[in-house]
C-alpha cells in the first residue's frame, strides 16, 4: 500500500472539507483513478455526504462526466461488499 492518508480530529474541524477535496486533486491534478481509491469514514451520514459534494464538485470539474463517484464507504459497507462478491451473492 502507498500513499496512505489518515485524518483523525473533532468535531467541526473541516474533515469533510479536507477530504473531498483530497479527492478532487486525486482525480483531477494525479491522474488517479477512482478503483485506485479507498476512503473509509466512520458512519453513513458522513459517507453520503463526502459523496455528495465529491459528485457535485466533479460534475463542475467534468459537465462529461456521467457516473457517480462511489470510492467513500463505511469500514462495514465495504466489508459487506467484499464478502458478498467473495459468498457469490
């Protein structure tokens, strides 16, 4: 694994702020393409809206772009994920 990032803080500090926009340099200034991103939050609110203003911003960034990001999950949503396609469901 390269380039791992790790942000831990309080409350009201501006993570999802950080994080989205971490993101957005990822796909548009390196090159990085989204099945070579993990972003894990602690729970689905958080999820849904780093995602939200990841598919906002991008839709500014790229009017071709069509697709939804889907790269930030839950530590249990991706685990699901894993097992399902690992079980064959």
């Amino acid at each position: 694994m390269k380039n791992v990032t790790y942000y831990n803080a309080g409350a009201g500090s501006g993570k999802t702020r950080v994080l989205t926009a971490k993101l957005i340099d990822l796909f548009y200034n390196q090159g990085v393409k989204e099945d070579e991103v993990l972003a894990f939050c602690f729970n689905r609110d958080a999820a849904e809206e780093i995602r939200t203003r990841l598919n906002s911003k991008c839709t500014v960034e790229d009017q071709s772009r069509t697709s939804e990001y889907d790269v930030v999950n839950t530590f249990h949503a991706f685990a699901k994920s894993v097992l399902g396609k690992d079980c064959g469901k």
